[in-house]
C-alpha cells in the first residue's frame, strides 16, 4: 500500500533530496569539525569537546527524520522546544522562506522509546524547500552538538565572503523530536545530560 502526499506548490526540493542534502552537510561537519571549532572560537583549543557519544559515531549510522514546515512554525518550535540560547538566539534571527525542510539526526538510543518525551535530537540541518538543489545555499542551518553553522542574511550577496556564522556552544544540549499537534514540551520532564529522569 503506498500513501501519496501532493506538496504545496513551489516546493522543489523532494523529502528524499532534502535528506541527502542534510547528511552531506553532517558529513562535511564531521570531517571538518576541528577546524569549523578553531574557526569559531578564534583559537586553537583540542581539548574542547561537547557530546562525545555523538562525534564519536559514524555519520552514516545517525537516525535521521526530515518533515516539511513553514518556516514560521520552525521557528515556533525551536522557541519552545529546550534548544540553547545559542540555537535559539541564531534561528529567530533568521529571515526564512515560507517552507523548509527540516533533517534532525539523533543517535539509536535517543529514538529507541516510544514516548516522545524520552526521545532526543542531537542536532538538526534546516533547507530551503523552494531552493535549487545544486545550489550550496540550500542549506540555511546546520547544528550538530557544540557548533551551529548559519546562513547569514545581512550580508551583502555581491560579496561573496562572510556569509556563513560559525558558532561555538559548549554548553549545548539535547533537545525534543517534533510531535504533531504539540503545541510546546510542558508535559515531559526535561532531563539534564547526567541526571536520570
């Protein structure tokens, strides 16, 4: 039995692209990560490392979900959900377009229970569902445990430099998966790295 969902109109990036696109950028983040930290704290710091079960998996074996949204209600849901100030703080800066697509990656374990309030999201890549897939500013967000790399809009597109934001967040944390018809996350316990709930 297959389900057939119509797109709204001027959506030109297809859930199956979309993906791939977020998984190459995770790769990419994963190959230069070193370097994308160096850059975004301005020195050189090895020894800086937030979330170690996340880094130290494969990108290949992240569970990842991609689902269409408005651009208005992604930022809806980052507002509520338990992102950092940081993410929070660089996502409602953001002009977006009306759809994105929106690819979080979590590991096995952070999916393995079927309540959603014990599920986690490590980090998450935000596309432009109305952008051409060949081109590299597709990709208006990505955010892996301790770096967020952001698409800049105040900057002059003539000049080709500058454009993307690399932020360091050493205090990063886990947030919670997208449920449909959640209006915010009041009724789950917020658990804390180190802490049981």
């Amino acid at each position: 039995m297959f389900l057939i969902v119509p797109l709204p109109a001027k959506i030109y990036l297809k859930a199956e692209v979309a993906e791939a696109i977020a998984r190459d950028k995770m790769e990419q983040i994963f190959r230069l990560r070193a370097q994308m930290i160096n850059i975004a704290l301005k020195k050189k710091k090895p020894d800086w490392h937030v979330d170690p079960d996340f880094h130290g998996a494969r990108p290949d074996s992240l569970l990842a979900r991609t689902y269409l949204t408005t651009g208005w209600k992604y930022k809806h849901r980052v507002i509520r959900n338990t992102t950092s100030p940081a993410v929070r703080d660089e996502v409602t800066s953001m002009h977006l377009p009306r759809y994105v697509w929106v690819t979080k990656f979590s590991l096995a374990q952070d999916a393995a229970d079927p309540d959603p309030c014990r599920q986690r999201v490590r980090g998450h890549v935000l596309i432009d569902a109305t952008g051409n897939r060949f081109d590299d500013d597709a990709v208006l967000l990505a955010h892996v445990p301790g770096l967020l790399m952001g698409e800049r809009s105040d900057v002059d597109p003539a000049n080709d430099g500058g454009a993307t934001r690399l932020r360091a967040i050493p205090d990063d944390q886990t947030y919670y998966p997208k449920v449909r018809g959640w209006y915010d996350f009041t009724q789950c316990v917020v658990a804390r790295p180190g802490f049981d709930s």
